[in-house]
C-alpha cells in the first residue's frame, strides 16, 4: 500500500487524492480565476507576468511549453513578445483550458496555440521538444514538485530555458505576518464574495504559505539538473522568478 503523504494547504493527504482536489479547486473558481488573480495581488500579477517576460525575452520560432498554464495568460504574452512562435498550454484542469480558448487572445492566436490536459510530473511529450518551460502560480499545486522540475528538464532542448513564477516569502519576519494576515483573512472571504468559494481559496493560501522559500526552491532547481540557475524577488519576495538552463 502506497502510504506517502503530501501537503494539501495546511492538510495532510495521501499522496494519490492531491491531484484531484487540486482539479477540484481550480475546477471549481475557473470561470472567475482571472478575476480573482486581480482582485488577489490588487493587478500586480499582471506586472509579475511582464516581468517574467522581460526575463525570459521571448525569440521568433521558439517553442513553448506553459505548464499549468490555465487560461493561457502565459502563452498570450510570450506569444504577443515573439512575433512568429508556437505555445503549447498544459493543465490537469480541463475547465481552466475550457476558459483560456474562450478568450479573445486564444482565438486571435489559434494557429499557434494548443491545449493539452496533462500532468505536470508525468508530461505526455518527447526528450528534447521545447525551447522554454513556464509555469506560473502552478508548481505549488504539483502533487511532487521536484519531479515536475526533472520533467521540465527532459522535454527541454539543450539550451532550453526554465522560468518558475511562484509565490514567495517575504525576507522580513514583521512584512510576512503583516501579508499572512491579509492573506488568511482577506483573501477567503474575497473567494466567497467573487467566486462563492471561500474554501479553495483558504487552500490557495494555505499553500503560499507551504511552499519553499527561495533559496530551497533554487537548490530544487539545480538538482533537476540545471545549470546558471538564479532568481529574482517581485515586490519584496511576495513572488519570485525562478530561471535555469539546460545545458
């Protein structure tokens, strides 16, 4: 009997049941998550996101793989920045791809796009595919996140290029409880009021607050075999960009 266990925001779950209620939590708020992303981070996600496009300075014809990549926000801004490329989004939550290829990005972009539901630490693709790996606000979520990063590393072409946008801590002990405060407290009740959900977005909190800080979240990386690997704080360290080479 396979008895290993995981975090499930503040629960402790077998291993096996976290991908489902991570399906059923982004199953649940698909149809208000972008909503909710600007109401969550008060629009600063968006700012997050064109740094991380800043960083990663996408080129004509390269091949992307956005994992987790939900409603295409992503694949839409690397797609715009590139000119002439090719993304493909993957999720394990069909209805979050549903959403994605009903706006008006995805169907202004749909010869370069495909959706693919899939898991992050099992992906469906061949060695040695994709020029750039993203996954943003995802990787908290993967039931095993390390293997996500050595999956990354397989299906990337050597010279390929990670980046990992997640949710971070805060390097002053007083800022972090100030923002575990409005998180714990704010950010559930906003849940029930946009979404009618209060609980998956305690889960969403919960697991923020989980997930590693930076400087484990790097050696992470390193281990998945990467190499010139670094990050970069986004206000403060509420959220950090994570980058590697496959080399």
């Amino acid at each position: 009997m396979d008895d290993k266990t995981t975090h499930f925001g503040f629960e402790t779950v077998p291993e096996a049941e976290k991908a489902g209620r991570v399906q059923g939590v982004f199953g649940s708020v698909a149809s208000k998550y972008d909503v909710m992303n600007d109401v969550m981070s008060m629009g600063i996600h968006r700012i997050w996101k064109d740094a991380m496009m800043d960083w990663l300075a996408p080129r004509k014809g390269q091949r992307l793989l956005d994992v987790a990549g939900g409603t295409g926000d992503i694949s839409f801004r690397f797609l715009k920045r590139a000119g002439e490329a090719h993304s493909t989004v993957l999720d394990i939550t069909e209805p979050m791809l549903v959403e994605g290829r009903k706006r008006a990005e995805a169907e202004q972009m749909a010869s370069s796009l495909d959706w693919v539901v899939g898991d992050a630490m099992a992906l469906p693709f061949e060695d040695n595919t994709f020029d750039v790996y993203t996954i943003s606000f995802g990787i908290r979520n993967v039931t095993r996140p390390q293997e996500a990063l050595n999956e990354a590393f397989r299906v990337l072409k050597p010279g390929g290029r990670l980046m990992v946008l997640e949710f971070s801590q805060l390097p002053n002990a007083a800022m972090q409880k100030a923002y575990d405060a409005y998180s714990f407290n704010v950010i559930p009740r906003m849940g029930k009021l946009i979404a009618n959900d209060a609980d998956s977005y305690q889960y969403l909190v919960e697991s923020i607050r989980n997930f590693p800080d930076q400087e484990t979240f790097l050696q992470m990386v390193k281990t998945a075999g990467f190499e010139n690997a670094s990050y970069r704080n986004l206000s403060l360290g509420i959220a950090a960009l994570h980058s590697g080479w496959k080399i």
